[in-house]
C-alpha cells in the first residue's frame, strides 16, 4: 500500500478527546525514552498499546505505576489507535504507517522513510509548529542531529538569515539504538580489562576512537547518508531550499547525547553578542558559555536534560566580513533529538 494511495486530499484534522495511543519499537532505545518522556509531560491518554517484533511480544514494560505488555506488530494492531508514535526503523514504517493511517492514526515516525515526501510535514515545533497543520495523516520527526542542530540556528536564522553553515557533529552511541550503547559499554570494559573485543553493531572499534559516521558514503559527493540527511532536512525545517550546508558527521565514544561545533555565515553582519542574546531568549535553550572557568556544552551535562545547550559563542575570525559567528552545541539524542521532539509534535495535536 503507498502512502499516497491513502492519504486524504486535504489536511487532517487534530485529535478530538482524549487520544488512545500506541508506541511503535516500544522495545528500543527510543520507544522506552516514549513512554518516559509521556509520563513526565502528564501526556493524557485513554489508553496505551505497546508495539514490538514478535520477538518481544509479552515483555512487560513499565509505564507510570502500570506495566504494560508489548504486543506483535501486526497490520490490524491500529484499531481505535488515534496516535501512533514510531521508532522503529525506516523498512517498518514504510509497511505499517499506511495502515496506521488507514485505520484513522495520525502517525509520528522517526524514521527517515518519509521525511522528504512533499506531503508530509517535518516538524520541530520551536521552529515550524504552523507545518503540523497540514499534515495529512503522517508527521515527520526529523534526524536528530536536524533537530539538535536547529535548535540553535533558528533563533539566529530567524532574525539574520543564515546564507551558509559549516558543521561538523561528533555522535554518541544512542543514534545507533540500544545494540551500539551496548556495544561501547562492552568495548570499554574490554578495553580496560585488556582483553579483545570484535565489534558487531558498528564496523569499527568504538572504546577510546572515532570514525565518520556508519552510513553509504555517496560516491557522487562524498557525503555519506547521515551527512545528506542533515543537509536535506535542515533546508526543509527552515524553509530555506538554497542554505549553504556541508557537514561532517563522526562517532565518538559517547552514549547518548550529540555534539556539534557549528560556524554559521549570515546575511548581514552579527557580532557574538547579538547572537548570544538571542539563544538565551529562545524556547528549548540553555546558554552554557563561560570562558573564565573553560565551561561550554558537554555530553555529560546534555544528557537526560530536555534543553539543547548552546555556547562557545565567538566571532568567526576567518570571515573578515563579520558576517559569521562560530558556536558549540549539546543535546540529548534521545530525547530532543527524538523522543521528546515527537511528543511534543504529538501535543499540538491535542484538543
């Protein structure tokens, strides 16, 4: 079934009530940060169905006081279903989120199956929450490092256009799912332990290294597939199909939150304080930015927080123009980078 074969010509309207939900990939890294990042916002809910590979069906899992039981995906598990939150790889979603829809869900999903279709919003909604509303049965959650990212390029994008950015990420273990934080937990302490340890889940050893980022390099480009993502997606967040982008995307021994260092050039000259003003007024921010005691963003603090940090705010001093500023980002992959960033998509749809 295509997914155009089934959306409605129009936009769909949001949820009426109290919605009925289900977590698609309830068993992963993601679809277990859902359930935490639902009970922390008090999301309301009539009810709750937790959807995995038969492999996982009847696993129990714990959602407020309740432990619920994971049930296999199936094309009819979408009866009554008003919201259905995916994480579950792009291959899944491009089976079962038009049965979904078909069976009347507005589908959040993760994955990147369809965040570049025309039809289908892709959505961060401290920077383009009016594209919710034409969604026509499926919203698109953005790649992590999109969502990271502009976070902190569109308090400056918005005011001073940005006409080119240069970015270059350094990725935790969390992109790659529960297997890869695994994998780097075993690594290390392999590592430390002196003993060898063959990686499974990534091509390279992951315990005290980096390495560019595990996707299909393009051999037109260059760039591999995280890489055009990021560049792709950004340009449709921001409505800006012509921004200058190139950007390099590595993995480093980290767990679970993204870095990135960011130097953006502007339509009209911006000085570091200007931008500094900016990102301490805008929604979903921390300015972290002490030069005195070294302070800046880091993983360590980025982890388990709802805000991106943001700091490292200098001038671009290779642009004599002073037109460019340079900045350094942290955020939690697994939540605004992905959990949270849906179920905060998921709240405007409420009555």
């Amino acid at each position: 079934m295509a997914v155009t074969d089934i959306l409605p010509s129009r936009p769909a309207a949001g949820v009426r009530g109290v919605p009925n939900l289900a977590v698609v990939g309830a068993t992963g890294a993601v679809g277990r940060e859902f359930l935490q990042v639902l009970e922390t916002r008090g999301f309301p809910r009539s009810g709750l169905r937790l959807l995995a590979s038969p492999r996982s069906a009847g696993r129990r899992l714990p959602c407020g006081d309740a432990q619920v039981v994971v049930e296999a995906l199936a094309d009819d598990s979408f009866a009554g279903i008003d919201v259905a939150l995916f994480s579950a790889g792009s291959a899944i979603a491009r089976q079962f989120v038009p049965r979904a829809v078909a069976a009347g869900a507005v589908v959040i999903d993760n994955s990147s199956a369809f965040r570049m279709d025309p039809a289908v919003p892709l959505v961060v909604p401290e920077i383009n929450p009016e594209a919710i509303r034409r969604h026509r049965g499926i919203i698109a959650n953005p790649n992590c490092v999109a969502i990271i990212a502009g976070m902190a390029l569109w308090p400056i994008h918005r005011r001073n256009p940005i006409r080119r950015m240069i970015m270059s990420t350094y990725q935790s273990a969390s992109g790659g799912g529960a297997a890869a934080m695994a994998e780097l937990t075993e690594a290390t302490e392999a590592f430390l332990a002196g003993q060898p340890y063959a990686p499974r889940v990534l091509p390279h050893p992951y315990a005290f290294n980096l390495f560019s980022h595990n996707t299909p390099v393009d051999p037109a480009s260059g760039f591999n597939g995280e890489e055009i993502k990021v560049m792709n997606e950004t340009r449709k967040i921001f409505g800006a199909p012509g921004l200058r982008i190139s950007v390099t995307c590595v993995r480093v021994p980290v767990l679970r939150a993204h870095s990135m260092a960011l130097t953006v050039e502007c339509d009209r000259p911006i000085d570091p304080e200007t931008a500094r003003a900016w990102l301490a007024e805008a929604p979903g921010l921390r300015v972290v930015d002490d030069p005195a005691a070294n302070h800046f963003p880091m993983p360590v603090e980025a982890s388990g927080q709802d805000e991106v940090l943001v700091g490292r705010i200098r001038r671009d001093v290779s642009d004599p123009t002073g037109h460019s500023v340079a900045l350094f980002v942290a955020g939690d992959q697994l939540l605004k980078g992905a959990a949270l960033n849906a179920v905060q998509i998921a709240e405007r749809l409420l009555p």
